[in-house]
C-alpha cells in the first residue's frame, strides 16, 4: 500500500504503449489546465496502491483496461498550493489488451511517437517524464 505522507499528494502516471507509440490525452475544458496535454493517471487514494490507484484511474479517465507493467520514473512537482503540499508522479510503463479510449474528462487523444512529445503542449509537470523518455 501506498505510504501517507503530509507533506505530499501522490499521483501515478501510465505511459501505455502500443506497438511504437505511446497515448497521450489532452484536458478537458472542466479540468484544471484545459487545452494541456498529458499522459494519463491521477491521485492516489489512501489505501490503495499504485497499481490499483492506475488501473482505477485509466478505467474511470479512457473506459479501459490496463495491465501495469514496471515503474519507470518518479518525480516530484510543486505547484505552489496554497496548503503547501508536493506533487510527487510515479510514472509506469502500462500496455493496453485491446480497444481504443472512452473520453469521459478529456476532450481529444492520440497515439504519438515518443520523439514527437516534444511538439505537444503538455502540463508542466509531465515535462519531466518526456525528458526521461527522450
């Protein structure tokens, strides 16, 4: 299970391939960073792990069934809340058995090439994660 920490809010994050390219989806106008792109995921909820918290996210986010596969980064953000807390990312490498995404809070998706990241406008924080995938 996912340890609690105070001072932080943690957030997982799946880079779900499929063949050569991975799937990217950009926010929704009711989002905070509308317009932004970013690799798919959320917080975590307390008592849950990371993979249970990714497979539940990819469901409720794109109406899909992911198998999480290996962690392959984390990182922290700090987007100045007021309550002073972190963002702390744990990214995983996610494949897809089958399907394409349900949009349910973002408003577009694509399947890109991972040296094509750099072209999309992402949240900040996912800046991060491209510059460990390039």
């Amino acid at each position: 299970m996912c340890r609690s920490d105070e001072n932080y809010i943690d957030v997982v994050v799946a880079v779900i391939r499929k063949e050569n390219v991975v799937l990217i989806a950009r926010r929704g106008p009711n989002q905070s960073f509308p317009g932004k792109w970013e690799f798919p995921g959320g917080h975590v909820d307390e008592g849950e792990t990371h993979q249970e918290s990714l497979t539940r996210e990819i469901t409720e986010e794109l109406g899909m069934r992911v198998l999480v596969g290996e962690s392959i980064l984390k990182f922290e953000y700090d987007y100045q809340r007021s309550d002073g807390k972190k963002h702390r990312f744990f990214a995983f490498w996610c494949q897809v058995p089958e399907g394409e995404p349900s949009l349910t809070v973002h408003d577009e998706y694509a399947w890109v090439k991972i040296e094509e990241l750099p072209s999309y406008d992402f949240i900040e924080a996912d800046r991060q994660l491209i510059k460990f995938l390039m």
